[in-house]
C-alpha cells in the first residue's frame, strides 16, 4: 500500500508539475489530529528536502484546528516557491480553509469541500454543561453575533438603551471574559484571513477580498454549512479550478490509500488495538511527501484484568503522543 501511495503522489506530482505535499489530519472517531503548531517542524523538514520549488501543491484533508497555525504554514510555504496551490480531493474544513485562502490556486474535486472559519471558543469562562458541570460549552462566534442580529434586525430593537440592558442580560449567562474572547477571535479570524488572501492579491481587490472573508465569517450562518466547488468559485470567487478526468481519478485513489491506512471510517477502540499486555499504538495522521513520511502517532496502555471481556472498558491513558519520522529516502 505504502508504494502504490508514493507512486500516486508521483502522478499527481507529473500532472501538476509540481513538488507534492500531503496532509492528512486524521477524523477517525475517538482519536483525531488537528492543525496545530506542532505541525510547522515537520513541514520544514519536508520542503527542506525538496528545496526550492517552481510550484508547490499542498494535497490537504482535515477537519480543521488552531488559525494561526494556518497563517504560518502558509507563509512557510512561500518560503520556498512563488506558486502555491492546495489540491482538495474531500474535507478541508475551517482552519483548512483558511490555508486554502493562502493559495493562488485551489483544485478541488466534485466531493471536495471547504467550510466557513467562524471557530468555536472554549475557555475557563465559558458556561458549564448541565449534563456534565466538569465541561465547559463551547460557544461559536456567529451564534453570539446573530443574538444582536436578531434582536435589532428581526424584532427591530434601535434604542441604545435596549441594546445595552440586553448585553447585560447576555453578560448574566456567559461570563464578560468569555463574550470579550469571543470578539476578539472573531477579529482575528478576519485579520488572518484578509492577510492571506494578501499573499497571492492585490490590495486593489479590497471589495473582493472583504465579500470573501464576509462570506466565510458571517454570511453562511451554520459552521458546518459545506461548500461545494462550484459554490466557492461562482459564490465565493475564490481561484478555484476543477480537476482533469486522469487528477481527479488519482487524487480520490490517495484520499482512498490514506483513508484505508488510517481506517478513517472505523472508530477506534482501544481495546480492539491493543495486544496482550494492554499497549497500543496507532497513528492518526500523516504528513507525506516523495521521499518521506511522518505520522502523528498515540501511545497508551489500557489498565485494566486485560480481555476478562471484550465488552468491558478499562481506563485508557495515553502515554505518549506526536510527530514521529517514519520512513526516510536519502537522494543520491
């Protein structure tokens, strides 16, 4: 399986005329991987490997993660060539969005899909789950937004007195800290996103690039809304660009090869991956290029009078987890 990947990414590497990288966050269930600066080291390591590049295209599956991450892989990438382009054969949500708007050139596939960037935010201030007070609720940026969109454009409300007795009323629920937080990413979000949109456009654009980042932060309403190819680039405008018969073929048979490896449609069951004294481990996530290959890998042990009954779930503690080199071609 591992060769017939690597001769794929040759493919796509010959059809694009390019230097491929791939990454893969992992959205098995019960164990996953997200964008996260963790992965910044070990894309170095892999466009240091390749060197400067006429064009790099970056073939990307995630479910999304930390936006600043996303802001510095792209910049990262610029580092080493003038042509960037994201290749989306599925889900590249959120913060994989975000890394998208870096690219002059996004090729996506019929199932791929992009998403809007409106986070959701959790922190020590958020309110407590009534179903479990030891977890907090995560609260979504454009939830609170639209709380003040409705209240002056559907019930009418323009009175500044009203408006402010109904921030407090908000304010009574969710802690100050946690509405303040809440502006302050949504200001960011929309700060990362025009700078990289910047990387590749004009200044000039400036009524384009806002209608994008409007679209994506506060226009399509729910933050699992999936936007097709055709939406992003007749909607959006974004540079989007549809796959030839023979790309599209290939890069659905990698998502695949990945898909499989991983197991992406299984649930993990720790359990089930263990051996018999308890250990496992399994990796959820890989980052891939022509001559290397780093997986991001979880390390635990399961305490318990191991497989009395299959049924029965012990406690699960992770040992050890992260990025680890697992295969290394040196070029000669």
């Amino acid at each position: 399986m591992y060769n017939e990947r690597k001769e794929l990414i040759k493919r796509i590497s010959e059809l694009r005329q390019s230097n491929v990288i791939c990454y893969i966050g992992g959205d098995r269930h019960n164990i996953s991987t997200r964008i996260a600066p963790d992965i910044i080291p070990v894309f170095y390591n892999h466009l240091e490997h390749l060197g400067e590049s006429e064009r790099i295209d970056l073939f990307l599956y995630t479910k999304g993660g930390d936006v600043l991450t996303a802001l510095r892989l792209v910049h990262l990438i610029y580092e080493y060539t003038d042509n960037f382009s994201v290749l989306i054969p599925y889900k590249c949500y959120s913060a994989g969005t975000l890394i998208s708007l870096g690219a002059s050139e996004i090729v996506m596939g019929k199932l791929g899909e992009l998403s809007p960037v409106d986070p959701n935010i959790t922190s020590a201030f958020n309110p407590d789950d009534p179903g479990n007070p030891q977890v907090r609720l995560p609260i979504n940026v454009e939830d609170v937004y639209s709380f003040f969109s409705i209240a002056k454009d559907v019930v009418g409300i323009r009175d500044d007195d009203a408006l402010a007795k109904i921030f407090t009323g908000l304010t009574e629920h969710v802690h100050p800290l946690a509405v303040g937080a809440i502006h302050r990413t949504y200001s960011l979000i929309r700060l990362i996103a025009r700078k990289l949109l910047l990387t590749h456009m004009d200044a000039s654009e400036e009524a384009r690039i806002d209608d994008i980042i409007n679209n994506l932060t506060e226009k399509l309403f729910a933050h699992n809304y999936m936007i097709s190819r055709k939406e992003a680039r007749e909607a959006l405008k974004l540079p989007v660009s549809c796959c030839g018969c023979e790309l599209e073929r290939t890069m659905w048979k990698l998502y695949e090869h990945y898909k499989n490896d991983l197991l992406l449609d299984r649930p993990f069951i720790p359990e089930k991956a263990a051996d018999a004294d308890g250990n496992f481990s399994v990796y959820c996530g890989y980052i891939e290029s022509p001559d290397m290959l780093d997986g991001y890998a979880f390390e635990g042990i399961i305490q318990k009078p191991f497989m009395q009954d299959e049924n029965y779930t012990g406690n699960v503690s992770i040992v050890n987890q992260g990025w680890k080199a697992i295969e290394r071609v040196n070029r000669i």
